[in-house]
C-alpha cells in the first residue's frame, strides 16, 4: 500500500459498539433535541383553558348562591337513589348547571342520575343493568 492509499472503511457492521455510536451520536442528539423542543408545543396549555374557565365560573355561581353545594346535592342524589357515588361531573346546559352523578347501587347496578345544581331537584334517573 502507497502513502497516498488509504484502506477502506470498515462497513458499519464491522465497527465496535462503541464506534458505532460515536459516529451516530451527534445525529441522534439532534433529533432528540428537536422533539423535545416540539413537545410544549403538542402539549394543550394549561392556562387558559375552557376548562378552567368554566371551573372558576362554576365557582362564582356556588359563592353567589346560585347553585347549591355538591353536599346538598349529593344527599338528594342518595335520597332518590340509594348507593355510593362512583363518578360526579358538574356541567353547564344553556344558563344552568347540573350535576351527573354515577351511583352504584347495592345489587350493582349502576344509576345515572342528573341533578339540577340551582333546585336541587332531579331531573332523571336511568338504570344501566
């Protein structure tokens, strides 16, 4: 072999691990870098959100007097239909709230059962078997 002949590079498979990796290294870097600056990006903001919004509304109404406390409302739920409450969900309908309780009766059958937050009264009640 000559001075000006250089053997020829060993095929990537041929390489150690560790050489391998150096050579890839400032590659992967890169992309890694990249993503993680996008990830803020795919990420819904916390601030802002219509659904904070609509809790900081929701709780104004309750200081206000305009709709009744969750106790309130859950001892009406419970009166109607007996059982432990396994998922509650406070919405707005129009100018209103209401409250969807999920109640779990003690034969295990599931109730949905929906609240009017203001009067307290109930508006329907469905069995799911």
């Amino acid at each position: 072999m000559t001075a000006h002949q250089r053997s020829p590079r060993p095929k990537a498979a041929a390489l150690p691990f560790a050489a391998r990796w150096r050579s890839a290294r400032p590659t992967l870097l890169a992309i890694f870098a990249v993503l993680f600056a996008l990830v803020p990006l795919a990420a819904p903001p916390l601030a802002g959100m219509p659904q904070d919004q609509e809790q900081d509304e929701a709780r104004r109404a309750r200081q206000q007097g305009r709709i009744l406390d969750y106790g309130t409302i859950l001892a009406r739920a419970r009166k109607a239909v007996p059982g432990r409450v396994v998922d509650q969900n406070l919405q707005r309908r129009g100018d209103h709230y209401v409250y969807r309780l999920k109640i779990l009766r003690p034969n295990g059958q599931v109730a949905r059962v929906v609240v009017d937050a203001h009067s307290g009264r109930i508006l329907s009640v469905k069995q799911r078997h």
